[in-house]
C-alpha cells in the first residue's frame, strides 16, 4: 500500500486523481490540498510516502512549497505535476530534490506507475518534460534568477536582500548584471523578458 497526499489547486483534476489513483494501483489517498500553504500542512501532518503536487498553485508555489517541507521532512518522496517545464524551474526542483516529474496530461494509470516506481526508490522524469529541460539556452545565474523571480513578485530590493538573506548591494549587483544581459533598462523589464523567455 502506497499512501499520498495530492496538492493541485485545480479542484476538478485533484479530484478525478483522488478517485482514480486508489483504482490504478495500491494507492491510498490520506489528504487533498489547494495551494502550497495547506500541501506543506498535509504533507508533515499525514507523512505519506509520496506527495503528488502541482508546480503552479496560487499563493506558495510547489516549488516554495517542496522547499519549506525539505526543511522538515528531508526524506519526503515527492512527484511534481507540471504543464509547462521551464528549464530553470526543473533545475530548481531537481536541487531541492523532486525525484519525479510527470506532465498534468498523463492517465491516472501512468501517474499511478510512476507514484509507485519513486515509493521504490527510483526517479522519473517523463521524456517531453525533460526535453524541455535540456534546451536551455538561459545565459543568467541561479542568483540572477532567484532576485528577478522576487523582483517580479513586487518586492523592493531591501525585500529581496531580506528575503535571500543577501547584502542590498549584491542584490542590485545581481540585478544590474541580468539587466546587462538581458539588455534592458530596468530591473522589471528584466524579470519580464526572463519570464517572456521561460527561464524563470
């Protein structure tokens, strides 16, 4: 028996999986969560062996949501559902440890294979989403990332300097550098053309 947690902040597909994964294989459903916040709850509250979870999801993403429960539950087997598979979030994800990722299209049966295949210790990354991980052509830093991706949620660059634990300067370094790069006037027109380019 292989219990799971699913987190997907779409009610119709979080739903048609609860019911048909427990059909597909030997799967038991312990909880269901909308967004990030209530998937990290679930997660540490029931333990399951995998967690099932959206990439995209209101609030806390997944991959906000992978990191807070790695911080926890360092052992937690996790499978990522994604329907677009940006290079620098795939990286970022396989950092932080997600041992599978499957696309949001899959049958209930594949998904099923795939929950019970990371139960057993392997790692799963379907062919289409690591094609998409391999064409990579971003010419920005992890570092540069991580300030464009919180500069185009709003935050200041005290913020950011706050929130990655960074000195004000080398925040506006790293900003300075991906506009450079991106060859943009400003650090918003940055963050958007790294958005624009799939890389965020």
């Amino acid at each position: 028996m292989t219990t799971v947690v699913l987190a997907d902040d779409e009610a119709l597909l979080r739903k048609a999986l609860a019911a048909l994964l427990p059909l597909e294989g030997d799967i038991t459903v312990l909880a269901e969560a909308s967004d990030g916040e209530s998937a990290v709850a679930a997660t540490l509250a029931h333990e399951p062996d995998v967690l099932v979870i959206d990439l995209e999801m209101p609030g806390v993403d997944g991959l906000g949501a992978v990191a807070a429960i790695r911080r926890e539950r360092p052992e937690q087997v996790i499978l990522m559902l994604t329907r677009h598979a940006r290079p620098g979030v795939l990286r970022k994800a396989l950092k932080l440890g997600v041992q599978g990722f499957v696309t949001k299209s899959a049958e209930p049966s594949h998904i099923a294979l795939v929950v019970e295949k990371l139960r057993d210790g392997k790692r799963w990354i379907d062919p289409d989403v690591s094609a998409l991980a391999v064409i990579d052509d971003c010419p920005l830093t992890d570092r540069e990332l991580d300030v464009l991706r919180e500069t185009s949620d709003g935050y200041s660059v005290a913020d950011i300097a706050a929130r990655l634990h960074l000195a004000q300067g080398t925040v506006r370094n790293y900003l300075s550098n991906a506009m450079q790069k991106t060859q943009t006037q400003t650090r918003h027109d940055a963050a958007r053309y790294a958005r624009e380019h799939d890389w965020l």
